[in-house]
C-alpha cells in the first residue's frame, strides 16, 4: 500500500523541494517504514556511529548485565551540551529500530557489538 506523506517513509531517489510530499510505503503492521543503514559496522564501547544523514548517532554503551546491551541515541550534542538517552535491549533481540532506522543485530558483546542494515 502506497501513499503520499511528509512523515518518515521509503522515498524515491529524486531530492525533496520545500513543500512537496513523498511517497511513503506502509510496513507489513501498518507503520511506515524507514530504510534500513547501509552496510554493516562494529562498534566497540564508547564508538559512535552516524545512522544516516539527518538521523541520530549511537554510541555502544556495553552490557550493564549479561543479558542486557545498552547503546546511547545521541539526539542532540554541542560542545559540552547534549541531549540523549539509553536505550535497554535484551542479549537475544536481533531487530532493532532506532530513529525510524531498522537495524539487524549480529553479534553483541561486553566489548563490542556489530550492526548491519
């Protein structure tokens, strides 16, 4: 299903003028799905990581419990200011979505986690 829209949602490969609407394509629930990252990345505690242009930054924060992985949504940062959040994942969760992004979890441990999109 197929419809017009400002909000998030898989756009065509033209650029956006101000004003003009994108087409937006509703995910299997009904949402409106975002593509995923490109690529795959590994980032060790403390590394952050652009999701995509316009999107936030995450930096790994480790695993506060051994079932449990944190990583940090950046949202906002300038000089000494910022404003971010931890997000709690269970070990065993494989598909994240942060920021509207789709994430596959492939590997995740106390040092280090790799994310593809």
């Amino acid at each position: 299903m197929e419809s017009e829209g400002r909000g998030g949602g898989r756009e065509d490969d033209s650029r956006l003028r101000r004003g003009e609407t994108r087409r937006v394509r509703a995910g299997a629930d009904g949402r409106d799905e975002e593509p995923i990252m490109d690529g795959v990345v590994t980032l060790a505690v403390g590394d952050a990581h652009q999701l995509r242009l316009g999107k936030d930054r995450i930096v790994y924060a480790g695993m506060p419990s051994p079932d449990v992985f944190s990583i940090v949504e950046l949202r906002w940062e300038f000089f000494y200011r910022g404003f971010a959040w931890n997000l709690f994942f269970p070990k065993e969760e494989r598909r994240i979505r942060i920021d509207g992004v789709n994430l596959l979890v492939e590997q995740v441990a106390a040092h280090d986690i790799t994310l593809r999109g």
